[in-house]
C-alpha cells in the first residue's frame, strides 16, 4: 500500500502492554491519515463523557499518505486526544522532523493510553514501544530533556516532550521538538496536559523503514514544476518569517491592541518582520525537506535581553505577547517565546489570557494580589513572571517536584531547605532559588534512609517532592539566588569538614605511635623500626602543616576576604592528605586496624568523605587553576 506503513501501535503505558493493528486501503481512503485516523481512533476508543485527564482518553500521533515524500512541507505531525480546554476532540500539528521519522518507523498512528505510575518516556522503533525511566528529567525543561533522551537513545531519532506546564496539568500545555534545523511546537488545546497526567515525559521516535509512493519519478517531476511559482509565491515568508504579517494585518484594521480594545497602531512595525530581519536575524531553519525556511533563529545582542538565541517568534505569538498586551519591544517577545517554549506552553493561549487578566485588573475585577504580581499594559517583565508562575506555581505558592539525594538528617529532621530550579531558562547555577519546607507538607517524604561507608552517627537520606506546595513566605531571600547563598556558605562548610578530618587524623595517628611503640615484633617493638617511625613522623608534620593552612584560610574568611583559592587549596590538600595518614595508621595496625571493634577502623572510614564532601579534590583544584 503506497503512501502507507499499514500499522498502527497502541500503548499501554499503565501496564506496559502493546498491540499493533495492520489496516487496509479502504480505512486508508476513508480517513486519509493524520488528523483523519486520529479523529477516528478517538470517536472509537474513548468513552462518551469522562475527563480530558482520564487514564482512558488517549493521545495520537499521525502522519499522511504524502509524509516523508518530495512534496514540500510534508513533515507535518498530526497530535490529537480529549483536549482538557472544551473536553472536545482537538488537534495540533507541528512540523521540524519527527513526523518523517515516526513514519519510518511503519506505524501511521501512535496511540497512547493508560498512566504510567511513574515518569516514563515512549520509545517506538520498527519493532513496536518500550517504556523508559523519566524520574530524573521530571520538571525539565523541554530542550534539556530532548538533548538528554538524544544523548541516551541516538541523534537519529527524535523526541517530542512536555515542560514543567504540562507535568503541572496546565490546560495550555504545549508539545515541544527540537530538531537540529527546526523546532516545533503541537500547541493548541492543551494536549501536553493531558500526557502530563500519563506521567509521559516524552515520545522518542526511530527507524529505517523508508515510506514507499507508487510514481515517485512523476511524483518529483510534479515538484520541480511548481518549484519556481513556490519560490515567488512564498518570498516574503522565507525572508521574514510570518513576522512579516503583522504589517498587512494592521493596515487592513485587524491586529488586535490592548485585548483588541484597538485594531490598529501606527507603531505596530516595532514588532514588524522587517524590523526583526534588520535587528535580530541569526540564521534561516526549516523543517525537513521543505525549501521555503520560513523559520528563523534571532539573537539579542542588547538591552536587558542581550544574549537570548531562540527561535523567531511567529505572528500568533507577536499579537498574543505585544500589542494585545499593549507591547511593542521586540526582544521581550524573543524571551517571551523562549519562556513559553521551554516550560511547554501554548504562546497564543497564555499571551491572550494575560491580556484579559490585565484588562480586568483595569476594571477593578480582579487585584494585584489575586494575580500574584504587579502588571500592567506593556510591563513585559512582570507578563515574563506571570509565564513562570502560570508554569510552576498556583498564585501565592510554588509548587516542588523532584528528589535529593545525600541529606544530612534527611529523615529526621523537623524542617528541611531545598534549592529549586525556578528559572527554567537559565543555565548552569542561574536560576536556582532556597524554601524551607517543614516534613509534615503534603507530598514531601523521606524515602529512605541510606546506608554509609562512614559517619554511621549522621543520618542521611534520599528525599522526595511530589507537588509539595510552598508559601511564598517559605522562599529563603531572593528568588534565583540560592545558588550564590549555597555558595557564600560553602568556603565555611569546607573549612569545618577540613578541621573535623584533621582531628580525626591527629587522634588516628596518636593511636597508632601508642599502638606501635607497644606492640612487639621481629624481636621488639614496631616503633623501633627506622621506616615506621619515620612515616609517622613525617604524617605528623603533613597534619601540623595542613593545620596551619586551614588557620590561615580561616582567618582569611573572618577577615572578609575573598578566600575562595585559599580554602579550595586547604579542601585539595588536606583531604588527600588525611587519606593517607588514615590509610599508614591501619596499615601499622595490621590485623587489628581492619578489625571493626578498632577506633582506627572507624576513622578510616569516616575520613573518606574529606575529599569527597564539600566538593571533591578534583572540583577544588580547579577551583584553584581558575584563580592562578
């Protein structure tokens, strides 16, 4: 059958189970493929009546019978279900790669049903799905989820994911994929939600099955005909992007302003495709096999935006995020884009609702308080908030999932302090911010208690957040800044775990001199040999040095001077360094140093941990490298 795989595959994702369906050229001709399999699979399987969030609604993935062929812009994916906006049949559809590479895979239509009861991803190749682990990418957000499952199951495949948004059940939650020369976003309807509430992080798709069509040559020879009035016809789209439709649309009275109060501005080529072109332009991107690159990449290079590279805004989300918000900065609508992108949200839906909510705030029906934050017309910082907050927390409370590992008095402690990525955008130690949560918080648990080489005294266990709502009077200082916190603390962190571990030291080799000045061998005792002595004594020169280093640091860091390279070499040195006189004074023990009943049994390990804790030996001589 030409233009078709002829199979259909329906996961499971509560039980893991799947069956694939063959079908023929009548279904194929009756519905088409796309939007038309989807729309039946959907009037079929789903029961009349239940919630968009039932584990019995489904989510369908669909492609055509010209999916994969020459005919420009065919990498179009089809993804409907129960959308949780109306509780209707809903579709959205997005272009980059993904829909040629499920096509590859033989199966016309993925159907997903059921909820997984943990974060799983859907990994569909020829041969059928297999459910991966997702804990750990839980509350990611989209890009660095699709590069972490590319990273782990090829470059050749593909991914479509869900942000924090739809994790949240937010009911504009967006779809989100990237590929290398396009991303692409199944917006509309709320979808993402929907496998949110499966606990399906993401659909991975791979293959090698190549789509077959009954006169491929004619089929070619059709394109290149067109190709020239294709070209013309769609100039301004690969020069400009859809942006460019924002000048015609306002000059025939139809660009919506101040939640379309107005219809026209003469300023609205602010945010025009030429003013983008000329300003923010990176680079043209396009979907697969599609000559029209009617996508961009722009950069910001200044202002308070400076250093954002995303993808262009198209002319849905110009409108939602400026003049409907009465707006007209052009980089705030490239960080807006980015915003929405990667906590998975639909950028028209959000833009148009922050525009009513600002228009009731004017009207006196609603209050800042009842919003959550100051906002008003063209305020996009606060409109860039309000995107957080409508992704990762309800009004006054953030909301905190994922898990710790490693935590001092995890399991016993009345009142626990979390760092939590709030700033999804942000990279590396940006956007990481402190709350105290006490352990009787709804969601909030230990898990376990773990089990230690050393420091059997201290518990420690793994901690796990599930929807645990936070006050907002909970957040430690500034938002975004606990990582700068965590650190001014860390230099007293390390200076403490050095002292402790040079007591520990002191005390083993003071055991270990009385040890072998009374334990006799080869016909006297032990500190009678030249070799045993002496290495005890130069330990003991390592610990008197070490000691006065770790002073030093110290009186550095009371002083109020910038220590960092100074307690990075202390934590290097003297980590190691007690290692060693740990490992000689067992060593001198013999037999009774590995015995557990032994105290310098129990120093060996617990010493461990002093190039390990507080950042390991290796992380602090860089530290050092950097500051040299």
């Amino acid at each position: 059958m030409f233009g078709y795989g002829g199979r259909i595959l329906t996961v499971d994702v509560t039980s893991g189970d799947q069956r694939v369906e063959e079908f023929d050229a009548g279904f194929a001709r009756a519905y088409l493929g796309g939007n038309g399999f989807a729309a039946k699979l959907c009037y079929d399987r789903i029961p009349p009546g239940i919630d968009a969030f039932d584990p019995r609604n489904l989510v369908v993935f669909g492609t055509g019978p010209i999916t994969d062929s020459v005919i420009p812009g065919n990498n179009r994916n089809c993804v409907a279900g129960k959308s949780p906006l109306n509780d209707l049949f809903f579709d959205s559809t997005f272009g980059g790669r993904f829909a040629g590479t499920q096509r590859h895979t033989g199966f016309d239509a993925i159907v997903i049903t059921g909820a997984a009861a943990e974060p799983v991803y859907v990994l569909v190749d020829e041969q059928g799905a297999r459910l991966q682990p997702a804990r750990d990418l839980w509350g990611k957000p989209t890009l660095q989820t699709a590069r972490a499952i590319l990273d782990r199951e090829g470059w050749e495949s593909d991914v479509v994911s869900i942000g924090p948004a739809g994790e949240r059940r937010a009911r504009i939650a967006a779809l989100a994929h990237y590929w290398k020369n396009r991303e692409a976003f199944g917006a509309r309807g709320g979808l993402a939600a929907v496998l949110g509430s499966k606990n399906v992080k993401a659909v991975v798709v791979r293959g090698g099955q190549k789509a077959q069509f009954a006169r491929p040559d004619d089929l070619k020879a059709l394109v290149n005909e067109t190709r020239e009035a294709l070209k013309k016809g769609t100039y301004n789209l690969h020069v400009y992007g859809t942006p460019n439709l924002v000048k015609g649309i306002n000059a025939i009275g139809g660009l919506g302003f101040f939640n379309n109060r107005l219809e026209h501005s003469p300023d609205a080529e602010q945010v025009g495709g030429e003013r983008y072109k000329l300003e923010f332009h990176k680079k043209d991107t396009t979907c697969n096999k599609c000559p029209v690159a009617c996508g961009k990449t722009f950069e910001v290079k200044a202002g308070e935006y400076a250093g954002t590279v995303w993808k262009m805004p198209e002319y849905e989300t110009i409108y939602a995020f400026g003049p409907m918000l009465g707006n007209l900065d052009p980089a705030s609508l490239i960080k807006a884009e980015e915003l929405c992108d990667q906590l998975g949200l639909d950028t028209i839906s959000m833009g148009v609702t922050i525009a009513f909510v600002l228009e009731c705030l004017e009207r006196g029906f609603l209050t800042e308080r009842e919003v959550g934050v100051p906002v008003g017309w063209g305020n996009h910082q606060a409109v860039h908030r309000l995107v957080e907050m409508t992704a990762r927390r309800d009004g006054e409370e953030y909301v905190l999932n994922g898990t710790k590992m490693f935590i001092t008095n995890g399991s016993i402690a009345d009142l626990v302090f979390i760092a939590a990525r709030t700033d999804s955008t942000a990279k590396g130690s940006r956007g990481i911010s402190i709350f105290a949560v006490e352990k009787d918080t709804p969601g909030f648990k230990a898990s376990r208690a773990l089990e230690k080489m050393g420091w059997h005294s201290s518990n420690t266990a793994e901690l796990v957040l599930e929807d645990v709502r936070v006050p907002h009077e909970n957040l430690i200082g500034e938002e975004n800044q606990g990582f700068y916190y965590i650190m001014s603390n860390f230099q007293n962190e390390r200076l403490a775990i050095m002292g402790q571990a040079l007591g520990e030291a002191q005390r083993a080799l003071e055991l270990t001199v009385d040890h072998v000045k009374n334990r006799s061998a080869f016909g006297g005792p032990l500190w009678n040999k030249q070799t045993i002595r002496q290495r005890l004594a130069l330990r003991q020169a390592e610990i008197d040095a070490g000691r006065q280093l770790t002073y030093h640091a110290a009186w550095l860091t009371e002083q109020g001077e910038d220590a960092v390279r100074e307690v990075s070499e202390v934590k290097a040195l003297v980590g190691e360094m007690v290692n060693r006189v740990l490992y000689d004074c067992v060593q001198f023990h013999g037999g009774m140093g590995f015995i557990a009943e032994t105290a310098v049994e129990r120093l060996y390990r617990d010493v461990r941990i002093a190039s390990i804790g507080g950042g390991a030996t290796e992380v602090m001589l860089d530290e050092v490298a950097k500051r040299l």
